[in-house]
C-alpha cells in the first residue's frame, strides 16, 4: 500500500502543479477569471489507498504512520482544490500497461481502451 499512496501523491503533485501553472499564465495575460470549477478525478485501484485517501479526519494503522506526511499533504488538497478520488476496477486500470507484464489478452485490452486500435 506505500507504493500505491507514494504514487498517488506524486500524482497529486503534478497536477496541483499544472493547476497552479494555469492561473499564473491567466494571471499573467490578464485573462479574466473563468467561473467554471474544474473537475478532476483521480482513479485508484487499491481500496486501502482510496480509503487513507478519503478519510477525514485521518487515520492511521500501524503502518500508514510511516508515510502519514504524504497523506496530510494529499488531503488537503483533495479538499482545497475538490479533486475527487474514485475508485475503479483493477481490469480498468490504464495505468497497468505502463508498468506490468501483462498477458497478451490483457494488454490488447487496455491498448485498444488506451489507443482505440
């Protein structure tokens, strides 16, 4: 479960950061201020990382306290900024074919959902 909360709040990071990047150059040209709420929705396959990463006010096990400085970090973004995080099926997950051997079924699958060919 560590590795699936480190790579949540990385992803958490790049996309505070593209956020934060778009209202600086808005800023910058003097854009006017768009009234629309961006929805963004990260999609988690664990139901232990979807569950630390929801949970308000945080709670911990015995082992999440050791990587409990990302999860703070991550929720209250989550709910600054009111990024969804939802959970999807690990047979959905496009993610998989970047970083797993997968069965030549599997992997035709997610390329044709990823690519659509």
């Amino acid at each position: 479960m560590e590795a699936e909360i480190s790579a949540l709040a990385h992803c958490m990071k790049e996309l505070v950061g593209i956020m934060d990047l778009a209202k600086l150059f808005s800023e910058y040209y003097g854009l006017e201020e768009v009234k629309t709420k961006v929805n963004i929705t990260i999609h988690e396959d664990n139901s232990s990382a979807l569950e630390l990463a929801n949970t308000i006010p945080p709670e911990y096990t015995s082992r999440s306290k050791f990587y409990h400085i990302e999860t703070i970090w991550f929720r209250e973004q989550i709910v600054t900024r009111g990024i969804e995080v939802v959970k999807i099926e690990t047979t959905e997950q496009l993610g998989d074919i970047f970083t797993k051997g997968l069965t030549k079924e599997v992997f035709e699958y997610l390329r044709k959902k990823l690519c659509g060919w």
